[in-house]
C-alpha cells in the first residue's frame, strides 16, 4: 500500500513539475474570451469573429468574443491588462490602446508596453471617404475646398486617438488646413453620421468605406497608399491629389495579459496563424478587401514598437492635445 501511495505521489508531483515547466501542456482546457475594444460591427469586431471561429476549431474550446468600448479601446484593454495572465482572457483591439494612447489621455490605468503581442491579425489601407452630397467631386476639389474653408469642415473619427483621428489630424498638419473634429464611440456611428451627412469626412479604413461607396451612400476621393488599390484603380491616392508621400493604414491584433507565459503566447500565435491563413478566413478577407497580416509574438512586438514611434511623432507634430 506504501509503494503505491508513493507512485501516486510521484506522479502528481511529476505532473506538476512538467506543468510548471509547461504550462500550455494542458491549454485550453475551458473557453477562451477575447474582449473587443470597440463597439460591435467595426472592422475590429468583423476581424475577431473570423479568427475567434477559427480558434475554436483549432483549440477544441469556446472562443467567446465580448465587446468592451470606449475611450479609444482604453475600457476593454484595461479590463484585459488587468485579467490573470493565462492567456483565457485575450484583447482584441485597435492600434491606440496598444501604442499611442498614453499620449493621449492624461489618467490611464494600464502600461500598453506591458501587454503579451501575440499577432497582428490584419492590415488594411486607409481612404478619404466624404458624404454622398459633399461640394468637392474629388480629391484635388476636396483639398481646395478645405483650404478655402478653414474651420467649417468637419471630420468624423471612431474616437480620440483612432488611427481616423490620428490620420486627418497628419493630413491638417501636411496640408496647412484646419478642420473641426467629430470624435465618436466606434465605426458604426461615425458612418452611420456620414451617410446622413451630418458629417462631412472620414479616414476609414478601405473595408468599411468600399460597400458605402459602391452603393452611392459616400464617396471615396482618394485612396491613403503609395499606389492605387486594384479594385479602386479609377481613385488616385492622396500623393497623386498633391499631398505627397501621404500614406496612412490601419491594423488589429490581438495581445495577452502581461506576463502571460511564453508557450502559451506561442500556442494562440500558431493557432491565429493557422486561422488566418485558413481558406474559410482567406474568402472572407477578400470579400471585405483585407490582408491576412500573422507572423511571430516577437514580429508583432517590432511591428507594435515602430508604429508606436510613427503615430507618437505624428501626435507631436500636429500637436493634438491630451485628454
């Protein structure tokens, strides 16, 4: 009986030690939470939903997806910076509460550059999208009509420190133009705001701004690359509309907790890359003209640092005031 009680106990503490060396050995072993830090219906949300369908299938558990906006992702990123780090409670976010935002808000409650990266999910240009009845028919009338309108043409943006802020507040710096800002709480509501015309522009991103400009809900005059997007070939980009060397786009990733351990980033970064390169994910990333992004925690990590660097310099240059 003795000798058994001792190969019991030996198993249990050879268990733990291997699970303390390994601690995804045994993960997932419940479902996983992926807080979205913006409001339903954004990119952000469209994105997650597909990786998160994809984890499941890969992880064997639940992937629940809860949406936590406000504050430019502040909110939802905090609630995860704050959760244990064993990687069953995930961000889903934007770039501000992951890079610039301690620019931009003077009270935070979380260090961004303590967040685990685990990958960028997808990356996408930026496009100028105006209301449907706006004066300008395109981008060189548009920059004129700015110019000659100081004050009284406003913007949209998904919220303070968005990459929509961020993007015409770079554009007014380049361009010598002043525009009024319209922040708003996600995607949704500045669209919905545009379409209605109480707004009078956007820096969206390409995914959400093609299906209003194919269906003569808004317009977009130029496109925010280096070249001009395929599918859009009849729209110059703003360099060609005479801001030269404007370019701007957006991305999303998703992060764990600081401290969350090694091999556990490193089993979600596999399992997201697997969903991200997964035919099911690829057909939908097409229909909505967004480019499968993955890659390594320590490429997202660069990746994270250096358009930290860019939009901090642009903070700095348009001088956009803390909050």
């Amino acid at each position: 009986m003795r000798i058994i009680l001792a190969l019991i106990a030996s198993a249990l503490l050879f268990g733990a030690s291997a699970w303390a060396q390994d601690p995804a050995a045994d993960f997932p072993n419940k479902p996983i939470k992926i807080v979205v830090s913006v409001p339903a219906g954004g990119g952000v949300d469209t994105v997650t939903r597909i990786v998160a369908e994809g984890l499941h299938q890969r992880l064997g558990q639940p992937v629940i997806v809860e949406n936590r906006a406000g504050a430019a992702g502040n909110i939802g990123a905090e609630y995860v910076y704050s959760s244990d780090p064993d990687g069953y409670t995930l961000l889903a976010s934007q770039p501000s509460p992951i890079t610039i935002n301690p620019l931009l808000y003077k009270k935070m409650n979380f260090d961004p550059t303590q967040f685990e990266p685990v990958a960028i999910m997808t990356t996408i240009a930026n496009v100028l999208l105006v209301r449907k009845d706006f004066p300008a028919k395109d981008a060189k009338e548009f920059i004129a009509y700015v110019k000659a309108n100081p004050g009284k043409v406003n913007y949209a943006s998904q919220g303070i420190g968005t990459t929509s802020h961020l993007t015409a507040a770079l554009f007014e710096s380049v361009t010598g133009t002043k525009l009024v800002h319209v922040p708003y709480r996600g995607t949704s509501p500045a669209l919905n705001d545009l379409i209605a015309s109480h707004v009078d522009f956007i820096f969206m991103e390409l995914a959400s701004a093609i299906k209003l400009h194919e269906g003569g809900l808004a317009r977009i005059l130029a496109v925010a690359t280096n070249k001009r997007i395929a599918n859009l070939s009849d729209i110059p980009t703003l360099d060609e509309a005479g801001v030269k060397g404007f370019e701007s786009g957006t991305w999303n990733a998703i992060s764990a907790p600081p401290k969350t351990p090694a091999a556990i980033v490193a089993k979600l970064n596999k399992a997201v890359n697997e969903a991200l390169r997964s035919p099911e994910a690829q057909a939908h990333f097409a229909k909505i003209n967004l480019h499968a992004a993955g890659g390594t925690p320590a490429e997202a990590k660069t990746f994270i640092q250096k358009e930290t660097v860019v939009w901090g310099n642009v903070i700095k240059e348009a001088k956009v005031p803390a909050h």
